[in-house]
C-alpha cells in the first residue's frame, strides 16, 4: 500500500497493487495542465486507488478525459481515460509520499514535446539555486545556499 497527496495535504490518497506502467510524458495538454513539462505518470489498477483525506477538483481536458487537482493548491494527482486507459488510474508519481522509490520507464509522446525539450540534459546543473538566477533577483546579495524556492529555507 502507498499513499501520497497533495502540496498542503488537503487531499490524500493511498493506492494498491501492482504498477501498469510508468512514463514522462511530454504531451501538450499534460504541460498546460501541469504547467511543466514533462509530466511523470504512473497507473495502477483504478480499483486500488482510495481518496482518504479531502476531495479532489475534477477538470475534462478532453472527451472522455478526467483530470483530478487538489482544489486548494493546484497539485495534479489523477487522471482518468476509460478509452486509452481501462481500468487504469494515472498518478501524478511524485505525490506520492516515497517518489524517489519510483523511477519511470522511459518519455512519451515526445511527439508533442516543446523544440528545447530532448537538450534539457546537455544544460549546465547546480545543487541550489545558481549565481545566474540570484543576479536577476531581489535576494543578489545572498549567497547562492541562501537561496531556495521554499521562501522559509532562505530566512
Ligand atoms: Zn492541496
Ligand atoms: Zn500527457
């Protein structure tokens, strides 16, 4: 049994069985709907997934298509397509509370993936927050550690 849920911790959501699959996927309506890119999915049986806390907003961002969010913070958690997808609920994989035990098989739908998208690799890589981001920010005087995308972090 898993569990995970959302950023505030409004919903919460345990899940069973076996995973069916597991990709990044870098569709347009995943991106605009995540507002990032690439999305990762990880699907089970629909039938192990329980809701234990709270109550998921649900958005059809096709026919046919549901897409579940906390309605409090806006973190993606479910999706649903009977069509392509049956029996099966897709997770958001890295609300789930041990997302690191989980790494994805592999990217879809690179097919609709944004032009800078397969260099995102190649492109140079800090541990914090880099001298070239601080220098466009308010916090330039700070060091680099300081420096933190959870505001508490660079009191
Ligand atoms: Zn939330
Ligand atoms: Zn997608």
């Amino acid at each position: 049994m898993l569990e995970g849920g959302c950023h505030c911790g409004s919903v919460r959501y345990s899940v069973a069985g076996e995973v069916e699959h597991h990709g990044l996927c870098h569709c347009s309506d995943c991106r605009r709907c995540a507002g990032a890119t690439p999305v990762p999915w990880i699907a089970f049986k629909s039938e192990g997934l329980t809701v234990t806390k709270g109550e998921p907003t649900v958005y059809h961002s096709s026919e046919g298509v549901e897409r579940h969010f906390c309605p409090t913070c806006g973190t993606g958690l479910f999706y649903f397509n009977e069509a392509a997808l049956p029996g099966l609920v897709d997770i958001q994989s890295v609300t789930l509370d041990r997302a690191g035990d989980f790494a994805p098989e592999g990217h879809i739908m690179m097919i609709e993936a944004l032009p800078w998208e397969a260099g995102v690799d190649s492109l140079p890589s800090s541990t914090v927050f880099p001298a070239w981001i601080d220098a466009h920010s308010a916090a330039a005087s700070r060091s680099s550690a300081s420096f933190a995308c959870r505001a508490h972090i660079s009191a």
